[in-house]
C-alpha cells in the first residue's frame, strides 16, 4: 500500500478507537452520577424533607425507574443529539451549556493563542542558549512557577494586580468579557502559568535533538541557516511530542476552567458544572461530563494527527 492508503487507514482506526471512547465515556459517567450521594428529588424537597414527598417527586421526575432503562434512554437521545432535561428547572440540558459555552470557549480560545506562541518562543530560545545562564534561569522559574496551584496563584494575583495596584479587574462580576476583555488577563495568566512550564521544556528538548539530526545537518550544507534552519526545519520536528502534552493540556484546561471560572466569577461551563453538582441535577452533570469527555477524545485525535504529520522522517533535505 502506498503512504496515502496507509495514512487514510491509520486515521479510520483512529477514528473506531474514539468512537469506542466516547461509548466508554457515556457509561463512566452514567455510572458515576449514579453513585453521586443523594438525588434532585431530596435537594427540591428542602431542608426537612418528607419521605413522603420526596417520592412523588422521584415519581414525578422519573428516578424511580431501573437505571438501565434510564441508562438507555439516554444513551438513545444522545445519538439524536438531545443531552436530557433538567430535574431542577425542566429546561434542556443543551440550554445551559449554550448559555456557558460563550465564556469558556472565549476563555480557553485565549488561553490556547498566548501558551501555544509563547511556549515555542521559550523553548527554542533556551534550545539556542542550552545550559547558559539564561536556560538555567527559565529552568528554575518555570520549576517554580509549575509548584504554585492554580488557586493560590489567581489569588495572588487578582490580590496584586487586581485589588492592591488596580491595573486590571480583580473578577468579572457585571462585566462581558467580550466588550471588556481586561477582565480576562489575569483568568489567561492563571490557566497559562502551569502548561507553558511542561510545553516550553518539551520544545526546547525537542529543539536540542532536532538541531543534532542528520536532516539538518544536510539542510547547514545545503547554506540554510539562522532563524530559517530553526523555525522552518527544527521546529516542526521538535513540534511531535509537544503536540501530544497540548492533548492532555486541553484535558487540564476543562478542568482548570472550573477552578479559574469560579475564582473569578467568570459565567461560564464550569459555574453551570458547580451549581448543577450543588442541585443535584444529575442530566445537566451527565451532559457537561459527556461534552468534555467528547472534547477529550477529539484534542487527542487531533494532537495524534499532528505528531504522526511532524514526526521526523528519514528523508533529508535535498
């Protein structure tokens, strides 16, 4: 088979193994949010709950009946693309992401466009200056950096920038950070602070074994050199591996959006994530888990499509 053919059925395996993970995924969480302690039913029915009425409300909201039959129709209104309804305001499920996904995708989006840029500029210029004292440096302070949580970290700052100097907002409370994009720096600098530390080093290692391989060595005979023989023939072979740690970066930032979303009081998926875990409301938790999930498995395709396209070949530079 010629390298087409092959690359076409690799990529359709890929393809089986994801669907094969999200159907996974689907199962996990139905069966998590089944062990969640309590249930919608016993948060409607207040602080002194009759046992009584708690079930006519299970009743009512249909939890009364045999998971796996709620189990399956589920999973069977997924396939057509319906996420569920809500035990706690009856609106679909659907509904409340759309109203969160704005925020998070503004927020993540940001996030991506400064830690993608910034994390190959520090690692090929500590590749250029290995072992100098400005490697050493950017080795210790993203050491440094990488110790700090999140949560720590965002307090410090909206405390510094935020409260003490007031150079930026300290929360986005009453603020639209698409007319307001102030409100988002210090929530970008929060969530970049972590990945850039492991993206940076990953590059800059993969900088140092790029620039001693027999391809660019060829390219140096050939006259090629300076900026070119490092962005355009080592870069995009150190790139593979980094590709990789951006998949699992992508699986830290939902998570991390939920911590920094709530830090800084941004309206996004992780504020809806925490008020509906608070509910009880175990479709709307089903639906976000089942969308990160899916999102998870999609940044891992893509992040395996793009090591197999920059993973170093044989060939050299003619």
């Amino acid at each position: 088979m010629d390298r087409v053919t092959l690359h076409l059925h690799w990529v359709g395996r890929r393809l089986l193994l994801g669907l094969g993970q999200t159907a996974a995924v689907v199962l996990f969480v139905f069966a998590l949010t089944e062990a969640l302690p309590g249930d919608a039913a016993v948060a409607l029915a207040g602080d002194q709950p009759d046992p009584e009425r708690i079930a006519r409300i299970r009743a009512a909201l249909d939890l009364d009946r045999p998971a796996a039959e709620r189990f399956l129709d589920w999973a069977a209104g997924l396939l057509h693309g319906d996420l569920g309804t809500s035990l706690v305001s009856g609106r679909p499920v659907a509904a409340y992401l759309s109203g969160g996904l704005g925020p998070t995708v503004l927020l993540a989006c940001a996030t991506l466009v400064v830690l993608l840029p910034l994390s190959a500029g520090l690692g090929v210029l500590c590749a250029r200056r290995e072992g100098g004292p400005l490697d050493r440096s950017l080795s210790a302070l993203t050491l440094a950096v990488h110790s700090v949580p999140e949560f720590a970290l965002g307090v410090l700052l909206a405390t510094v920038f935020g409260l003490w100097l007031g150079w930026l907002p300290p929360t986005a409370v009453g603020a639209d950070p698409l007319t307001e994009p102030a409100v988002l720096v210090l929530p970008v600098l929060v969530l970049v602070s972590r990945p850039v530390c492991t993206l940076s080093r990953l590059v800059r290692a993969g900088m140092i074994d790029a620039m001693a391989s027999p391809y660019v060595a060829q390219a140096q005979r050939c006259g090629v050199g300076g900026a070119r023989l490092r962005w355009a023939h080592a870069l995009p072979n150190a790139l593979a591996p980094a590709a990789q740690q951006v998949a699992r970066t992508c699986d830290w930032l939902l998570s991390g959006v939920i911590v920094v979303e709530a830090l800084f009081v941004i309206p996004g998926l992780g504020t809806v994530l925490v008020d509906a875990v608070a509910a009880r409301d175990v479709p709307v938790v089903q639906g976000m888990a089942v969308v990160f999930g899916v999102v998870t498995v999609l940044a891992n395709l893509g992040a395996d499509l793009v090591a197999r396209r920059f993973a170093p070949r044989a060939e050299v530079v003619a």
